[in-house]
C-alpha cells in the first residue's frame, strides 16, 4: 500500500508507532521499523542527550529501516536540554523526528537543515495548520479518543480527520481509536495518509514494558478511561484504577482551587514504577479508548501483517460490491 506517508518516510506500510514515555525504546521501534512500520524512540524517556544518543545506536545495530525520534516540548518551567536532545539526534543519523506539546518551531531550522522529515502532533485543525505554515513535512492528527493529551476541544476523529483533510495540503495520519485493519481503512476514507498508533502498540510482545501493564489494557473496556486535569486545561485520557480514582476524589473535593502541586504524586514521575515494577496504581498513565478494541498480545510484525491483511480484504471486499 503506498501513500504520501509511505513515499515520505520511505517505509512499507503506513502505520507509525507514536512516541510514549518509558515504552518507545529502541527494541519497540526496532520492531516496529522491521515489520515495515515507522518505529520511534521516545527522546524525552532518555534523561540526557547522551542517553539518547546510546538509544539512537542501539536502535540502529537493531534495524537498518528508518524509524524516529519522538521530542515533546514541554512547558517552560520544566525545559529539558533541547538543543542537546537535537544535536543528538542529528549526529545520530536520524531522518524523522515526531514533535508533540509546545510549537516545535524554535528547533525547526537546525532539523530542516539536517534533512530531517518533521511530523508534529496536533489535536486540532488550528494548531495542525500551523504546522504547516512553520514547515512540517507531515501531522498526526490526534482525536478525542487518544490516550495521553486530547487537547481541550473535544472533536473525535470521525469529524476532525474530513475536517484536516479539507484545510491541510501536507500528508497527515490519524491517531486516537486505531487498533486493526478497520482502522487504517476508515482513517484512508476520511482522507489520512495512514494511521498512528500508540496503546496498541503497548500491547505487544516487543513492548519492553510489564506484563501486567500489557494484561490491564486486554483487560479493559472501552469505558475504562477516563479524563483528569481537565479544570487545568492539561486533559489527560488515562486507565481507570485506583490512583485514577485518587485524583477524580481530589479534583471533585477542590474544584476550582484545584492546583497541580496538589496531584503532582499520581501524575509526575510514576511511569517507571508503571511501566518498568508493574505497579499499575502507582499513578495516573495513559492510554486510549482503543483498549475495548485490544485482546491479545501479538508481535510487532503478526500485529501489522494482520492489520495489512484485514485491511486488503475490506478493500477487495466493499469494491466487488459496488
């Protein structure tokens, strides 16, 4: 299957593995890179450039496709080393880069420079134009339904991905409720160039994260997510579960007081213990509404050979019909 996303990222299929913190290691995008995906490390899961830089060699003597580099911009008060994190990626021969959070903007000169393809995260049509405008090769448009950040508008994919397709002129791929060949088809009819996909990757052999991380999104529903910090306009899309429920208790108790210094235990440095011990009510950690649609735990390559597969057959299907 080849579309603008294919042919700009030079990979086989157009399914991309977003970046997620303490998940997107070298072994996952590896994995994901040789079963024809776009695979990508997490930059910011690496505590200093140097760091990244190891991750990026490593991932190399894994794979010899092209995989990226996932950098979230984060707020002021808590800015990493960026021109660090980006020479680093630079000198480790990097060709993607996947920018979420803040207006990667300041960094897009040094990458445009190096030759590197840039795809930013956007959960609107607004911020996605604007990508555009700053020189973005690509957008991944971020539905209602992801895990992690769904911005504060509330647009699930079904209208915003028509809605992108009528303003963007750059090749953009839909990400939020994407698990199978359904998907991939769905997100082609309503005009992406292919799909992101981020909790279903988590469910999957290569994943180098807990089992019960892994067992806990099988196990779930579609009803088992939830939204925290939405009264300070940081909405997060979360597993439901005890320290879920430790901040909903706090949210509702203080209402408009509420600050982030009073949830910082469930919401700030937890993903080792979540994602590394297994300790799944350690805090607050995200994923989507995806998991009602995950039921098993399948390899890297069996996962995307199947959504190919199933995807092939939709299309053969709905055509012989016409």
């Amino acid at each position: 299957m080849k579309t603008r996303i294919t042919e700009l990222f030079g990979i086989q299929h157009p399914i991309i593995q977003g970046g997620m913190h303490y998940v997107g290691f070298a072994e996952l995008a590896a994995a994901v890179s040789n079963a024809g995906g776009l695979g990508t490390i997490t930059g910011l899961t690496q505590k200093t450039p140097a760091d990244l830089a190891n991750e990026i060699s490593r991932c190399h003597d894994l794979t010899d496709k092209p995989f990226a580099v996932n950098l979230t911009f984060l707020p002021a008060l808590a800015s990493p080393d960026y021109p660090g994190y980006v020479k680093a990626i630079i000198d480790g021969g990097v060709r993607i880069v996947e920018t979420a959070g803040r207006n990667p903007e300041p960094v897009m000169p040094a990458l445009k420079d190096a030759g590197i393809k840039v795809i930013h995260k956007c959960t609107s049509v607004r911020h996605s134009l604007k990508a555009q405008a700053i020189g973005c090769d690509a957008v991944s448009v971020d539905g209602f339904e992801c895990g992690g950040h769904p911005g504060e508008d509330d647009v699930p994919n079904f209208i915003l991905l028509p809605r992108a397709a009528d303003e963007l002129e750059i090749p953009f791929v839909a990400s939020g409720g994407m698990a199978d060949g359904r998907s991939l088809v769905a997100a082609l009819a309503l005009g992406a160039d292919g799909i992101n996909m981020g909790t279903r990757f988590m469910a999957t052999r290569e994943a180098p994260i807990h089992d019960r991380v892994k067992q806990a999104l099988v196990d779930a529903s579609e009803l088992d997510t939830r939204l925290v910090m939405r009264s300070l306009r940081n909405t997060e899309r979360v597993l439901d579960g005890a320290a879920t429920q430790r901040l909903l208790q706090k949210e509702r108790e203080l209402g408009d007081e509420l600050k982030i210094d009073d949830i910082i235990d469930e919401v700030a440095g937890i993903y080792p213990s979540v994602m590394i011990d297994g300790e799944v009510d350690a805090g607050v950690w995200s994923c989507g509404m995806v998991i009602g649609l995950i039921d098993d735990i399948p390899s890297c390559r069996e996962l995307i050979d199947r959504i190919m597969a199933q995807a092939g057959d939709i299309l053969r299907q709905r055509s012989a019909a016409l």
